[in-house]
C-alpha cells in the first residue's frame, strides 16, 4: 500500500466481475473524492478472455494465476465473484492469511463457511465485507450491523429472490399458471435452465441464514432454514388470496422471541395493505421490526450487473478507507449467542388449506371435528365450484402450532369424503 492508491485484485470477470470494473473505472474521480484515496485493479483474475475483452480489461493486467494476486504485497483488497464454494474459499481463506482484506458477493460460501471465515478474518486482522451477498444493490448488511445496532431484532421479512417474486407477480397480474410464468422468466433471463435453486427456495434461504445471523447475533446455517418452493402455486391460489385481500410472496422470514429464533422461507399470503404486497417483478425487498426504530424497509434491484457491482465497490471503498487508517476489522462477527433455531413444527401462524371434498352434508363438521380436535381454530371458511359432485372449500385458520395444522391434515387426508388436500400456505404479516 503506498499513501496514495489502494490496490485490488478482483477475482473473476463475469457478469458482476465486469460490472465491478465498469464502476470503478466510471466512477473513479468520485470515488478518489469520496474516499479520499484512488482505487485500481492491478489484477484480474480470469480464464476466459472473452469476458474480460468483453468488459474492457487490458490483458496486461489479466492472469490465470492466482498466485500472481496473493504474493503481489500491492494488492491490499481481494474482491471475490467468482461463485462456488471450493476454489472461492479457498482463494479468500489464502487471502486473508496472507493479510489482505476481502470483499466477496458469494452468498452460497457465506450461509455454510461464514463461522469459519470470519475467524480467520478476525485472526489475521482483516475486513470481510459481503453486502451484495444479500439483496443486491440494497444496502442491509452495514445497516444491519451499522445503523440498527442499537435495536434488538424482532423480525425480519424478505422478498430475496427476484425470479420467484417475478413469476408470481406474473401469475397474480393475468392469472398465469406456474409453467407459463416459468417458461417466460427463462426467456428473458430471469430464470436460469436449471431454476431448482430459485423456485425450490435455496437461494433465499442462503440469503436469509447470512441475514439472521447478523439480525440475532447467532450462528444460522443453511441446513437451519426450513425451506419450501413455489412450485406448488397455482392460479386458483392466487385467485383465492385476492378474494381474501392477500398477495402470495415467497418470505424468508425470521424472527426471535425469548432468545429462540425461527428461520424458513416458503409461499406466503400477506395483507395486500402490507409494503411487501406492493413488491413486484425483479425487485427485492427487505422489511425489518426492531424494538426501537419500529419497521423499517428496503427497497431496491436485488441482482444484476451493475446493482450487485454498486454493493461491491461500497464494500471495496470501505476496505480501502481502513486499510489506510490502519483500521481494518473493526466490523467482527457479532455471532456471541448461541440461540435455539426452533424446529418448523414449534412455529406459529395463520394457514390456508385449500382441498376438494364429495359434496353432500355433514363433510364441514366433519372436517371442522377433526381441525377442534387438533387445536386447529378456523377465522373462515369458503366453499367454491362443484364439478361432478366434488366441492372446493378453503379454509383460513387463526393462529395455531404447525405440528397441530399438520397433525389435523393426516387425519383429514385420510378422510373418505376427502379427495384431496391441494394446498397448504402460511399467511404472514398481520
């Protein structure tokens, strides 16, 4: 480090690598301005040459060698967007040794191997910064720590996936079934060929164990998270939440109550009047209870190349700002609580239960019997369309323990006048 430029090595010039580049290199003179130091890539880190022509990069300053990076005592900040958990943690775990701070975008690295790289970070006296691991170009992870420190975390509730919130804004807006809105986000990009990790949940839940983490000061892993996709939703489900007055979002929810913690991701339905019912297409957003400021929320693009690479940069100007005040790792893990994550099963809230039953007399007590009997208490109940005998009732529950509503619906399923169980969904919110 010299007293006048900060230097980086940035690893991997895809989509946000090249983005990252673009900023830096636009937004230079702010940047000197700003931070009060000049920021350079010495280094980029890529085996594709196209990507980096693509993005401007001079080869000179192109490598395969990851070494040329770690033994190049210039380098202060490795940037890290490169994806993947093996040779990504491998290359930060090295970094950090070796006395370099590092800004990483990985999400997937951060929810299982956050413990131990913040260890390492902690005892090599470097910063680990990763706000666009959650959200994009939204700021919440320094607010997280930062501006909210001073509040205990209640609750959290975030759209983090902007290919489910896309295709059910579709669904919701013309009535759309799941496969259609599918085939249409993978037309224009939103959805990848393989769009398992999206509309399973998995990238949400990733987002969220980083979140809850920081929110209630204590280790949440990926395998914590109870997770369900949305491939179960149908337009009848959204046809029934509007007359109902709710929106269907997919929430990673968590929230802490007498020192035990709840995370899960799954379909929700939530107050239209709620701001995260207002939440469509692409956009991500984040709404977060603490004790003192009340509801807060945050609102912006939660992917793409230049959101992501704004988060980054951020990150990276930050780093740099220390490396020169001889500040660095002033922001540690605030990990020091070993809470209980409760099992799914001890979690409490409001359901729809959507089922085909034979119509004739006697089937709603005889439903509403076994619902008593399992503590399952019922806000409302709608009986819709009759085909060939066979009626659709929906039933909205008051609060009541998940293992009580499951416990009741293997009963229920079991049932001769029950053909089927269509749906079961949580709603969230009130």
């Amino acid at each position: 480090m010299d007293s006048k430029n900060i230097y980086v090595g940035l690893l991997g010039c895809g989509t946000v690598g090249s983005g990252v580049w673009k900023v830096l290199n636009k937004n230079r003179e702010l940047i000197h301005n700003r931070a009060g130091i000049s920021v350079t890539v010495k280094r980029v880190l890529e085996i594709d040459p196209n990507k980096t022509a693509a993005a401007g990069v001079p080869e000179s300053i192109v490598t395969s060698d990851f070494s040329e990076i770690i033994n190049d005592d210039q380098i202060d900040i490795v940037v890290e967007v490169i994806g993947g958990t093996t040779i990504a943690g491998e290359f930060l775990r090295e970094a950090m040794k070796a006395g370099k701070s590092v800004v990483t975008a990985n999400k997937d690295l951060l929810a299982q191997e956050g413990e131990e790289l913040y260890r390492i970070a902690e005892e090599n006296g470097v910063d680990l910064f990763f706000e666009a691991s959650v959200g994009g170009g939204i700021p919440i992870i320094r607010p997280m720590k930062e501006s909210l420190t001073g509040n205990r975390i209640e609750k959290i509730y975030g759209i983090l996936n902007g290919t489910t919130n896309y295709m059910l804004s579709k669904m919701s807006a013309g009535g759309s079934n799941y496969s259609d809105v599918l085939e249409e986000a993978q037309k224009r990009g939103y959805a990848e060929a393989d769009p398992t990790s999206d509309v399973e949940g998995y990238d949400a839940a990733r987002k969220l164990a980083i979140l809850a983490s920081i929110a209630f000061n204590t280790r949440v892993a990926l395998k914590d998270v109870y997770v369900e996709g949305i491939t179960r939703i149908t337009a009848r489900d959204i046809m029934y939440a509007k007359e109902l007055n709710y929106s269907v979002k997919l929430l990673a929810i968590g929230k802490e109550k007498d020192g035990e913690i709840e995370v899960r991701v799954h379909p929700t339905f939530i107050p239209q009047n709620h701001p995260l019912a207002s939440v469509n297409d692409v956009f991500n957003a984040i709404f977060v209870t603490g004790d003192a400021v009340g509801d807060v929320m945050f609102y912006g693009r939660g992917a793409g190349e230049l959101p992501t690479a704004s988060a980054v940069v951020g990150d990276i100007i930050d780093a740099a700002r220390n490396k020169i005040k001889g500040t660095t790792g002033k922001l540690l893990c605030t990990c020091f609580d070993h809470k209980t994550i409760k099992n799914v099963g001890e979690t409490i809230t409001k359901y729809y239960v959507r089922m085909k039953v034979t119509d004739r007399p006697g089937v709603l007590a005889a439903i509403a019997t076994v619902f008593g009997n399992q503590e399952v208490s019922i806000a409302s109940v709608l009986q819709k369309r009759n085909i060939d005998n066979i009626a659709e009732i929906v039933w909205v529950t008051h609060d009541v323990y998940e293992k009580n509503i499951q416990d009741a619906l293997k009963i229920i399923e079991g049932l001769s006048i029950v053909e089927e169980i269509s749906n079961v969904i949580r709603v969230e919110g009130e």
